[in-house]
C-alpha cells in the first residue's frame, strides 16, 4: 500500500464535502426530534429529494432550483408521515419505516427515465482572499456553496431553538406535549411544521449527493445515509453544534477509507466500506448518554 | 367537526376488518398510481392480486407463493414478539444474510461429504448466525443503553460489505471459472434444501415457517413468555412490577427474531436461491416488517399476511414481464399498504365523532 498517494489537504478538503449531505439530512431530523417526533423516514424522504431534485435540476438546467424541486420533494414525503402520525395517531416508529420503504420505492419509480445522465455542473466558489491562505483556503474555503449553506442551516437552527420564542415553544412542545398543549399552544401545528423543515432538510442532503457529490441519479443510492443522520442526532444530544462534529467525523470515516481504496490498501474493498457503518455503532455506544426530549416518540391525543 | 374520542379496549371488529380495508384501499391508490403511469388500472390489479392463483398458468405460479411466503413468515413471526413489546429489531435483512452465509459455510465446508446431517448442520448453524448478529444490537441495548433500532439496521449495511467478499473471497467456488458464487448448494445432495413432495414448492423453509407460526400462536396465548411480551408492551410499568426483567426480554425477543432469520436465510441459500452470491438477498427481511403489521403481530394473521405479500412479488413479476410494470411500483404499492394500514388502524384504538362545534 502507498500511503503517501494520500494528499491529507485533499482529505481534509473532502471531508465537508462527504459530511454535508448528513449534516443536512441529520440538521433537519433535530428539530423533528426536539419538537417531540421521531420520524425514521429520513433515508426515504433523502432518497426522493435526491431523484426529485435531480429530475427538476436536469429538466430546468439550474442545480439551484434542483435544490428548490428537492426540498419540496422531502417535504411533501414528510406530510404524509405528519398526517398519518400527528393527524390519524399511528405508530411514530413503524410509520417512519413505512416512509423508508415507500420513498426508496417511488424514487426508483420516478428515477427511471434519469439513470446514466450527468447531473448539471454546480462549480465551487472560491471565497475572496480566504481561499488563496494555504492549506486552509483548499480545505475550508474552497467548496461549492451547499457546504456552506448547511453550515448556515445550522446556525440558524442554534438561533432559533435558542434565541426565540417559536424556538421556546417547539422545544416545549417536544419536551411536554401535554403541558405545552395546556398552555395553549398548538401541538399538531408545531410539529407539522417541524415534520414538513425535517423532510425539505432531509431532501436537500438528498439532493446534494445525487447533484454534487455523485453526481448522477442511481437507485439505493443514498445507502444508509438517512439512518447514519439519525445516529448523527443522537451523537451529538440533541445539540445543532455537536452535530457538526458528528456529521465531520463521519465525513472523516468515509474519506479515510475512499483514500485507502484508492491507495491499494491490502484490506479488500468491502471490509473497507464497511467503516462507515462500523464507526456509527461505536458512536452509538460511546455517546450514548444524551437526554432525549421528553415526549420523543409519544403520541400526542387532546383528550379535550 | 371531526373529534377522536379514545376507545376503553381496543376495538375487536376494527382490528379484523383494518386489514382488509387497507388492502382495499391499497388497490384504491395502487389502481390510481399505475393509471398515472399509463397502464390499465383494473388489468394491474387483477394480474398482481388474482393472475397468480387463478390464471392459466397458476400451476406455476402456486408453487412459488410457498417459496416466497415462507421466509416472510418465517422473520415476521420472530419480529412480531418484539414488537409487541417495544423492541424494535429492524435488521432482520441482515440477520438473514448471516445466517445464510454462516449455515452456507458449514455445508461448503463439508462438501462432498454425503450424509443428510449436513443439512441439519447447517439449519443449526443458520439459525446461530441470525441470532449471534441479533445479539450484537441486543447486548449493546442491555449494556451500553445504544439504540437497537439504529445498531440493527447499521448491521445490515455491514452484512451486505460481508456478503459480498465471502461471495468473491472465501466462499468462492473454487471451480466456478473465476465467476463470483459460491458452490451451488441445490446441486449437493447432502446440503440441498429441495422440495419435499417435487413441484410443490413445499421445502423445509415452509414446514419451519408453519411450525414457527404454530408455537408463536401457543408461545403468546399459553405461555409465561408470551404473557410477558404482551405486558411488557402494553403496560411497561406494571411489568416491572410482574417480575419481568427487560433486558432479559430484549435479549429473548432480539435472539428469537434474529434466529428466525437466520434460518429464513439458512432455506433460502440452501434451496430456492442455491448459491452465495453477492445479491441473493431480495429485501425479505425489510418486507416481513409490513408483513408482521399486516398480520396485526399475530402468528395466524401474519401466515395470512405472509402469503398476501408474496402474491404481489410473484404478480409483481408477472406484471413485470406481461404490462412492463415497473419493478420498483411494486415495492411502492407494498410501502402503500403499510401506509394505508397504519391509517385505517385508528379506527381500532379510536371512535370517530361527528360533532358540532359549541357556540360558547
């Protein structure tokens, strides 16, 4: 094996890039989360932002409104899952698995025509100045701008269960459904717009792996990646900054053992892609000591 | 104005009658979806849901319901117990290739030996597979408090990497030309999972996946364990104070349903599909979970579940090859179904009310 075929800045460099399609997908399943839903359809509803916003991305030519066509795509997936769980009163759990096994069979569906082609070039900005510092300007500021705006999404998320009233009563709303319903608020509408920000989230890490980082329109294509953002949550506590670390140490994973497939490493391929998943579960046993909010995954029924 | 107005017990008509109002309502939208896609609807739904057991040639068609519906039975009966009580095991797909690469590796391992204990061998060692990858979410549960849902399903993505470099590694027909594959399995008498009365499709998969249903319906209606399934799901609290200990229940439902699997995927290697190979697996283990909701987590309802899914696999097939349906449409008329259950089921827990809105 030569390891010195390994550029650690292009590692590094790609390491944003392998982690953005979770951080999004992982971003929105937060607020899903802390608003009191669990919703396990995220793999599904990452699947069908990624065909429909390819399908919108190569029909218009523009990547951006691809990204547009993909968020709505996981979103109108998510209603479904918010009209069954928060409206008829299903089974969050079994609910979203039925979302995973419907979404990955309408992408393939609505994916059929689009096997083969190329996705729409979506070039990098190089951030003015920033970009010219060596080392760093090719590991951090040198991306294409989905990178950075889901850095922002983030940021946004932080000010907003943090710093504002809407924030407080989500919060509430997924820590005491039943106190937060007796103060007034309205549950089912919280979560359903919560439900409906998770699957536009989980539509646009979707959509930025069959645009940018593949970037073609294959089925199956998200491979776990869905369920990797929700152990992704569960990493970071329920934090939106831990978050970041989880999804770039997942990034990190998935790069590293890319990089040693390419360098002829003496582990055979599928031992190698087996890391990512590997490195999930020993996520899973070291942080698992996050409290989850309160009303997680309880059905929530005004008797009144 | 509609209210929902919890039922005291949950209704017993609905719970019978819920199942086949989504399969209705299934063919509803299924009938919708497919008239978007530019096919008769009506002919559709008549070639998945009749084709198979009253056309032409059923006689060939009949065989395959027992081959495809056994292993789904066989892992949904298993799933059921947990998640009746809480426990969810969602990694059966990966359970199911363990098991078959574990039970397949026994018989290769013995070849050419020429005696039918080969076979049981391996139904042994198949079973051990499934529920030693089981046990790793179970004990991580039990120790470390990890979430079994996610560590179950992560385990499948693992088990496919696995699957894949025993088929091209070391399980590898060492005179198959350099062609990935294992040796075929169905060709060694002493391993062979064939049919036990010829052309039926009746193999041991079946009988197993009958006699599973047969002590899952005992295990719940007559025995302490079934009992403690049920409470543990029900009343979690008031199983505490039962004496039913819940990581002993983890471990028991998640070894049950990871054994099941196991041996669903024992059959499957040894019979139908008769070779390792990096795709033998088709997704039975992610289907039994519709089937075990189907089935309302009961033994006799999941046989009928059971046999129901593996109609639309085999008419999916026929409308695949006769209308050029889509394969993926029917992997979303089966995450449809589930859907449309989960829906009508709200009938059985709630009693919907018309009411007029109070002019306070």
């Amino acid at each position: 094996m030569d390891l010195s075929a390994i550029n650690p800045i292009l590692l590094l460099a790609s390491l944003m890039v392998a982690a953005t399609p979770i951080l999004l997908a992982a971003i929105g399943e937060l607020v899903v989360e802390r608003a009191g839903v669990l919703n396990l359809g995220v793999e599904g509803m990452m699947i069908t932002g990624a065909v429909s916003g390819f399908i919108v991305a190569v029909a218009t030519g523009n990547p951006w409104i691809g990204f547009l066509g993909a968020a709505a795509g996981g979103a109108a997936l998510s209603l479904v899952f918010g009209v069954l769980t928060q409206y008829l009163l299903s089974n969050q759990v079994a609910t979203g698995l039925a979302l995973t096994l419907f979404g990955l069979g309408l992408s393939a569906l609505m994916g059929q025509g689009y096997l083969g082609i190329r996705a729409p070039a979506f070039p990098d900005v190089h951030v003015p100045l920033l970009a010219d510092i060596p080392v760093i300007g090719p590991i951090v500021f040198q991306h294409d701008p989905m990178v950075y705006g889901g850095l922002l999404i983030v940021a946004g998320v932080y000010g907003f269960l943090h710093h504002s009233r809407a924030g407080l009563i989500l919060r509430a709303v997924g820590e005491n459904h039943d106190a937060a319903h007796a103060l007034g608020y309205h549950v089912r509408r919280t979560r359903m717009l919560a439900i409906a920000f998770g699957g536009a989230c989980a539509g646009l890490g979707g959509a930025y792996l069959s645009l940018v980082r593949v970037p073609q329109w294959t089925e199956g294509m998200t491979a776990g990646a869905g369920w990797i953002a929700l152990a992704i949550v569960v990493f970071a506590g329920w934090k939106p900054w831990r978050l970041v670390l989880g999804a770039y140490l997942f990034g990190g994973v998935t790069v590293l053992q890319l990089n040693l497939q390419a360098a002829g490493a003496a582990v055979p391929v599928e031992y190698l892609s087996m890391s990512p998943y590997l490195a999930t579960i020993l996520v899973l046993v070291i942080m698992a000591s996050g409290r989850s909010p309160g009303s997680l995954g309880r059905t929530f029924h005004a008797a009144r | 104005m509609i209210r929902l107005e919890k039922r005291p017990q949950p209704s017993r008509g609905w719970s019978y009658a819920a199942p086949v109002l989504a399969v209705l309502l299934t063919m509803l939208l299924g009938g919708a979806l497919f008239a978007a896609l530019g096919q008769n609807p009506v002919v559709v739904i008549r070639t998945i849901f009749l084709d198979p057991l009253f056309s032409e040639f059923a006689w060939f068609y009949r065989p395959q319901l027992l081959i495809k519906g056994a292993p789904l039975v066989l892992i949904a009966v298993g799933l059921s117990f947990g998640f009746r009580a809480g426990i969810w095991n969602i990694g059966a797909e990966g359970q199911y290739i363990i098991g078959a690469l574990v039970g397949a590796a026994v018989g290769l391992a013995l070849y050419p030996l020429e005696s039918r204990w080969v076979f049981v061998a391996m139904v042994v060692a198949g079973a051990f597979g499934g529920w030693a990858w089981a046990m790793i979410p179970g004990l991580l549960r039990v120790k470390f408090g990890t979430n079994e849902i996610l560590v179950s399903l992560m385990l499948v993505y693992v088990a496919e990497s696995l699957l894949a470099a025993m088929a091209l590694g070391p399980l590898k027909n060492p005179e198959g030309m350099g062609f990935p594959g294992s040796r075929n399995l169905s060709q060694y008498p002493g391993a062979a999972n064939l049919d036990l009365i010829a052309g039926t499709g009746l193999h041991w998969g079946v009988v197993a996946a009958l006699i599973a249903v047969i002590c899952a319906y005992v295990a719940l209606a007559r025995h302490i364990f079934g009992f403690q399934v049920r409470l543990a799901g029900q009343a979690p609290r008031a199983a505490r104070f039962a004496g039913v200990r819940p990581a002993r229940l983890v471990l028991v439902c998640m070894g049950l349903s990871g054994a099941l699997a196991g041996l669903a995927g024992l059959f499957e290697v040894a019979g139908p599909a008769g070779q390792v190979t990096i795709d033998f697996n088709v997704g039975y283990g992610f289907t039994a979970i519709i089937v075990a909701f189907l089935g309302r987590l009961h033994p006799i309802g999941i046989l009928a579940a059971g046999g129901l899914m593996a109609l639309t696999y085999i008419g999916g097939g026929i409308a695949q090859s006769n209308l050029g349906l889509p394969a993926a449409a029917i992997s979303l008329l089966q995450g449809m179904l589930l859907f449309c259950l989960l829906a009508v089921d709200m009938l059985t827990h709630y009693r919907v009310r018309l009411t007029m809105r109070k002019v306070a």
